[in-house]
C-alpha cells in the first residue's frame, strides 16, 4: 500500500468515525419539539402473572394537557430501574424518549403467595405525547436483569379511541411551593388519602409538614429551587385507612391498605390508575401519597408513587425514606440479623439502586468517593474511621450485599440525613432532570 493509500484510508476511517459519533449524538439528543407535543400520554397497563411466568397487557391510553416531564436527555436513562419504557419512532426505530420505574407487581411476584396463585397489579405511566405515530416497548426485569416479560405496541397519536381527559373536570390545587414552570421543575402531586371533604384542612397541615421535612434533607435543601408542589383535592368518603389485620375496611379515594403482602407495616395502593385519573390535567411528575392514619407504616416505588402514613410519630423521617425510594430509586439499607440472605437481589448481578452493592461492579458505585485505604468490604469495628466505607448487611441481607454507612435516612428513622453517597444518587438525578 502505498503512502497516498494510507492517508486517503486514514482520512475515510476518520470520516467514518465522526459520522458514528454524530449518530450516537443524535440518537441522545432529541429535540422535544421535533417529535413530541404539549400534552402527557399516559399508558395504563395490567401486569398478571406468578412466580414463574409474567405477562403485560395494555388497558388503556389517555391524553392531557401539559408534559411537566424533562425536555432533555430524552433518549437516556439516570437509573435502570426493574422496568423500562422505551418510545420509538414508528418508520425509522429511532429512540426518542426513556424512562425506567419499579411496580409493586414485581415485588409480589417474589412472595410465597406467587407461587401459588396468578394476579394481576395496575401500572400507569407517564410519556410526552407523540407527533407521529411511534411504537412502545415496556420491558419487566428480574433481580439479575434479565428481561421476564416484554410487550411493544404502536400508537398512533391520532387514534379516536385514545382518552381525551376532560381538563375542565381537573381535581382543584393549589401550589405549597411555586419555584417556576412546569417545563423547568420537577413536579411533585401531594394527595391524600382517607382524608374527608371535612379534613381537608388538616390534609394542608400534613402536607406542609412532609414538604418542611423534605426540604430540610441535603440534596432538596440546596436545590430546593428546582421544584414546584401541587396539593391536589381527593377527599374520600370515610376518614381513615383500611387496616386488614384489625378487620377493618374504609371506603377511600385509592382503596389503599396496610398489610400489602401480609406485612402490617407496608402501606400501599393496586389503584394506581385511578391516582392518575384523579391527578389528569395538572402538571406532575412525581406523587406523594399521605394517608390519614395514626398506624405505622409507608411504602415507596421507584417512578410510581411514595405512601406514607401521617399521622403516626414518624411521620416526618418515613415521608422522606420512601421519597428516597420512589423519586430517587434508593434501596433500603436496613437488613435482618436472621436472615443471612433473600431472594429480592441476586448476589451475583450489581444492583441498580445506587446506594447498596453487591461488588460486582462496585466501580459503577462509590468507589470514586472512598478514602484512599479503605479496605473493601470495610469491618464494622473500623466504622469510626470512614466516613464511607463498604458496610456489609443492607437491603434486607445481613450477607453479601453492602452500604457505604453505617446510618442513614435510608436505613434508620432516627437517622439526621440521608448519607453522602444517597446524597450524590440523589443531586444528580435532580440535576439530570433540570439540566441540558
């Protein structure tokens, strides 16, 4: 070959090169007003099935005004989550929009009782609302990120049988913190639930305080600015919550109960579509859910909803610990001395959570954020030494998988503050909303 052979090579291998890299670029890099409305697609789906074999299927698609979601960063994903929506242009296949969330379903599907029974679980999620027609892709995890399940579907944005919600019959709201528009913050619902027409200032009171807690934890604290809270009106016909192992049952807005999975403390909801019905034309990305009860107890589901009792003593810390888990997509980092392990991660895989580790890939965690020495894993004896270290006993397992502190918002009530590590999950997640 001779030397004029080798440039011209060398200049078409650079061309090639950058034509890639502009391809990757724009795949990333979608611009909202290209391909996406105004307006919020929202995409109910039932998730049925058992231990051994899931199945999604599409209920129902509704369009309202507003899509308070993120504008940039379309085509990436901050967290992997247990589930992922991909939207595609329907012609090309070009990614144009991502996101990735939790469901109680999955959950269930790891419980004795799956084993024995098939149900079913309602999940409804939030897309921009396409222009043209583009094809859908939801996809269902297990714990070793393997896909169970998969559906895709196209929708075409001018299909008649598409919901159009009424905005003249939007549930009335008010803002307990107005930082700017909703196409540059994060929007958060507040609703109540066993709350009464009659209770409704209380549910004012409740709500002020979850949102005083919350602001008073690092990262939200500092970037407090970046958010907008809407109080929305959703009274129900009895006050109180339905708590099955006292054999008693209220009539509420979300039918939500306690005892989810036959543990007394887990509070949540399979009523989730009718969450968004109640929250349809108000802009909102994320839902905090407070239940009139005085019983301990609250859950929290990544992209889903966080539910919290409100009237129990704590109140304040358990609203912002399972705000961690469903805006942040933090795992739980308490554990139980007896059980040495559970079958809710594989010790195997890397969490995506990104606060617990399995060391699998520790580097894609806060390994950046060690002191120089810290031995991995790090013995609790030398705790006082590290301010982050490599802590074994989190997410429910005592063996195997580890933390980066000894005590945080999401482990302990009593905790001050969520640890540096939830703290850096966290900022960047919001910077990842609020940023190009």
């Amino acid at each position: 070959m001779t030397i004029k052979m080798i440039k011209e090579a060398y200049y078409l291998r650079n061309i090639f090169i950058l034509f890639l890299f502009s391809y990757s670029w724009n795949i990333n890099a979608q611009k909202y007003d290209d391909y996406f409305v105004n307006k919020t697609l929202r995409l109910d789906y039932i998730f049925s099935g058992n231990d051994t074999k899931q199945v999604i299927g599409l209920d129902e698609l509704s369009e309202t005004d507003h899509w308070a979601g993120r504008r940039h960063h379309l085509a990436e994903l901050p967290l992997k989550g247990n589930g992922q929506i991909t939207v595609r242009d329907a012609k090309t296949k070009t990614t144009l929009y991502k996101t990735s969330f939790s469901s109680l379903f999955q959950e269930w599907v790891q419980t004795d009782e799956a084993k024995k029974v098939t149900r079913s679980f309602q999940n409804s999620f939030l897309v921009p609302y396409p222009q043209k027609e583009v094809e859908i892709q939801i996809t269902l995890l297990d714990n070793k990120k393997q896909v169970v399940s998969e559906l895709k579907h196209v929708v075409n944005p001018t299909d008649i049988l598409i919901h159009k919600m009424d905005n003249k019959k939007t549930s009335p709201y008010e803002y307990l913190l107005k930082s700017g528009s909703y196409e540059d913050c994060i929007d958060i619902a507040i609703l109540g639930e066993g709350y009464t027409d009659k209770e409704s200032r209380l549910l004012k009171k409740d709500a002020q305080i979850a949102v005083e807690s919350l602001f008073r934890h690092e990262p939200f604290k500092s970037l407090k600015s970046r958010f907008n809270i809407a109080l929305v009106n959703s009274p129900s016909e009895e006050s109180g919550i339905s708590t099955p192992r006292l054999n008693e049952w209220k009539d509420t807005q979300f039918n939500s109960h306690f005892d989810t999975f036959y543990s007394e403390r887990y509070l949540t909801t399979n009523q989730t579509k009718k969450i968004h019905e109640v929250l349809a034309g108000i802009p909102y990305e994320h839902i905090i859910v407070l239940a009139n009860s005085t019983v301990y107890g609250g859950g929290g589901i990544y992209n889903a909803f966080t539910l919290t009792s409100s009237h129990h003593s704590f109140f304040e810390p358990v609203v912002v610990h399972e705000f961690g888990h469903s805006f942040g997509g933090l795992a739980d980092e308490y554990f139980y001395e007896n059980d040495a392990t559970t079958d809710t991660y594989d010790l195997k895989t890397e969490p995506w959570e990104q606060n617990v580790t399995t060391l699998v890939n520790f580097s894609e965690k806060w390994e950046d954020m060690l002191a120089k020495g810290t031995p991995v894993p790090t013995p609790a004896a030398e705790q006082k030494d590290y301010k982050i270290g490599v802590f074994e006993g989190a997410a429910y397992s005592a063996k195997g998988i580890y933390k980066s502190a000894t005590d945080c918002r999401m482990r302990t009530n009593t905790a001050e503050a969520f640890c540096p590590v939830c703290q850096r999950a966290l900022e960047r997640l919001i910077r990842f909303y609020t940023e190009k």
